[in-house]
C-alpha cells in the first residue's frame, strides 16, 4: 500500500510540475518552433482533455485498473454504490463541476 500511495503522489507531483514548466516556457517554446496561441491553446487543452478521460476511465473501470487497486475498491466501496459513484464521475466531468 506504502509503494502505491508512494507512487500516485510522485504521478501527481510530477504531473503538477510538468504543467507549471508548460506555462514558464511556453514563450520560448513559441518562439523557437514558430506556433500559434491557437496550436498552444490546443496543444494545453488537449493535454487537459486527456487527463481528464484517463481520471473518467480510471475512476469508473476498476476491473480494467491494477488488481491491488480494484481489490482496495471492491472492498473500500459497497457494491450497491459503486454505479452511484460512477454516474456522478461521469455526469461531473460532463458538466465540468460537481
């Protein structure tokens, strides 16, 4: 368990860093390839877009996620919840909030 939370914090640091180097050097990158604010903006967004599907998929697919991890689930969530618990997953990233 030590190892998985070791590793889900170090994705999320890692990940939150690599978002803030975006941005610090975006200006340079813009410059030294010749982009656009548009392919920037979507070249950000589709990042964006991308790590909110894997948060959907991995947050409502547990069967298809690591068997430690689907096992912690099956027995963390009543089964009686677990469809309650994806439909507002997917229904919050649908409309982009709670």
């Amino acid at each position: 368990m030590r190892l998985a939370v070791a590793g889900v914090l170090g994705i999320g640091v890692a990940y939150g860093f690599a978002r803030y180097g975006f941005g610090l050097f975006l200006p340079r990158l813009r410059e030294e390839f010749g982009l656009s604010l548009t392919l920037v903006g979507a070249i950000g967004s589709a990042a964006y877009a991308g790590y909110l599907a894997a948060l959907v998929l991995a947050g409502t697919a547990s069967g298809w996620a690591w068997a430690p991890y689907s096992d912690a689930v099956d027995r963390t969530l009543p089964a009686a919840r677990r469809a309650g618990a994806a439909e507002r997953a997917r229904r919050s990233a649908l409309t982009g909030g709670g």
